[in-house]
C-alpha cells in the first residue's frame, strides 16, 4: 500500500513539473514572439509590411530601412553621446549611490534616520519642473552639456535603498574586525564592502545603464545642439520626420519607397535595445540574487 502510494505521488509530482515546465515554455514563447516580429520585420521590406502586415518570415527582405536610418554622422555622434552618458554616468551614479546607501546602513552614523527620512521624501514629493529648470540650465550652466544629462541621475533615492538593504545584511562584525586592524572607513568600503557586495552593485547597476540609455527627457530639455543629441532623440527625430514626409507624400508609391516609415520604426527599435540586450548576459547571475534581497531586507 505505501509502495503505491508514493508511485501515485511520484506520478503526481512528475505531472506537475511537467505542467511547469509547459507554462514557463508556453509564457516565455509569447515573449519572444513579440520580439522576433520587431526584429524580422526590420528587414523586410516597406511593401511586404504593408502588404502583408508583421509576418514571422517575411517573403521580402531588404536593408534599406537600416540605410535610410544610418544615413549620414548623427547616428553615430548620438551613440557616441549615449554610450558616454551611459558609462560615465553609470559609474559615477553606482559610485555615489553605494556610499551614500553605506551611511545609510551603517550602525554608527548619527543622523542616519534623519537622512533616511529625507531621501525618502524626495520619493514622493518632487521638484517642480520651473525650479529643477532653473537649476540646471542657469543656476549651474550645465544647459547643451553632457553633465545636464548625467547629473540629475546620478543618485537615485529606489536603488540606494535596494543597496542599504543589501549592505544591512552583512555582520558589523567585518567593520570592527578591520577597524581593530587599523583599516579607516575609507578603506574598509572599498576594499571589504564593495568586493563582496557585487549583487547588488551589478542589479543597481543595469538598472542606472537602462535609465541613462533609455532616457529622452532630459535631453529633450536642456540639450538644443544636434551634435549632442542622444540616440533616443535622434530616433524620436528621424520618426517624427518620416511620418511628416509621409503625410506630405500621399499615397504615391515611388514617395513611399523612399520613405520607409514602418521599417524605420522597426530598425531604430532593433538598433536600441542592442547594447542592452548584449550587456544583459553580463550582470544576470548577479540580478536575480540582488533584486531579492533588497525586496526581501527591505
């Protein structure tokens, strides 16, 4: 009797893992469709789109939606742009924001509560859009610079508390250990904390890389110089431009050639999300256990 009662269990168990295992397949497939389609359709041509809709093997391919995107140097002056405010900006932000997150844990900071309270503040009551105008563009000078881009992001009060969380969870011990030694605080973060905190300083840091990259507003504000364009105004610019040349256009079909527009959408998409997608792989055995204890220490 017990000898069947764990077979029916084991068939049991099996049938659920293979359940799982269904859905996970299942859920994950819809996520890639939709992605694939972006990306296929990037190099079909303007007529099979139109034709044929979004299709999951297009009958024709062609490059030229990636030619008429490139065309010219803004491209690669704005990835250019993009890739120094996301770089700089991404070290100088998880720099400042794991100091900054270490006062915050730290048992023996005086005025951590105070500072706690005031960085959670910011979270729900923001500056008005007039005064951090004002700010950047006047105050610092800091308007058609790279800086206006990088500076507003460089401490976010979220991720410092994912990182004071984190940084919670490790035993003072390993400060009074290393202070007996003769170690200073300075000394103590970057040589004892930052080395085993690379959890969450990887979690913290995709997370600055997706919002320096993806970011539009700030430049939309303070940037009026073309050359210093990121990568997202210059594809909001080049959509903008084609669906005006559409418009204008009309239905003629020599004019349509000439003007991909929704091959355009698809290849600036596709020509985004690259780096991104490449950098990913990198920080993603850190991300999962990262993100968790900051949701869970919080």
């Amino acid at each position: 009797m017990k000898t069947k009662v764990r077979e029916d269990k084991s068939i049991l168990e099996k049938s659920f893992v293979i359940g799982i295992y269904v859905f996970v397949g299942l859920f994950a497939l819809l996520c890639i469709v939709p992605f694939w389609l972006v990306v296929i359709n990037s190099f079909a041509s303007e007529s099979s789109i139109k034709i044929h809709g979004m299709q999951l093997f297009p009958k024709e391919f062609s490059l030229y939606s990636y030619q008429y995107t490139m065309a010219g140097k803004q491209i690669l002056s704005s990835y250019m742009v993009t890739i120094t405010v996301t770089v700089v900006g991404t070290c100088l932000a998880v720099l400042i924001t794991s100091m900054y997150a270490y006062v915050l844990a730290h048992p023996k900071v005086k005025y951590r509560n105070i500072l706690s309270f005031m960085t959670y503040f910011t979270m729900v009551f923001g500056a008005g859009l007039v005064g951090f105008y004002i700010l950047i563009a006047n105050t610092l000078g800091l308007k058609d610079t790279l800086w206006a881009l990088i500076l507003p992001y460089m401490l976010n009060p979220f991720f410092a508390f994912i990182m004071v969380s984190f940084f919670r969870t490790m035993p003072y011990e390993i400060n009074e250990a290393a202070t007996i030694d003769g170690a200073n605080d300075l000394t103590i973060f970057f040589r004892i904390i930052l080395p085993i905190s690379k959890p969450v300083i990887a979690t913290v840091s995709l997370f600055y890389a997706l919002q320096y990259w993806n970011d539009f507003y700030l430049a939309l504000l303070f940037i009026d110089n073309h050359n210093l364009h990121p990568l997202q105004i210059m594809i909001r610019q080049i959509i903008s431009n084609v669906n005006i040349s559409s418009y204008v256009g009309g239905s003629q079909t020599s004019y349509s050639q000439a003007v991909p527009t929704y091959g355009v959408q698809l290849a600036t998409v596709c020509l985004t999300i690259g780096p991104i997608i490449f950098l990913y792989p990198f920080v993603q055995k850190f991300f999962v256990k990262g993100i968790t204890i900051g949701a869970l220490k919080g």
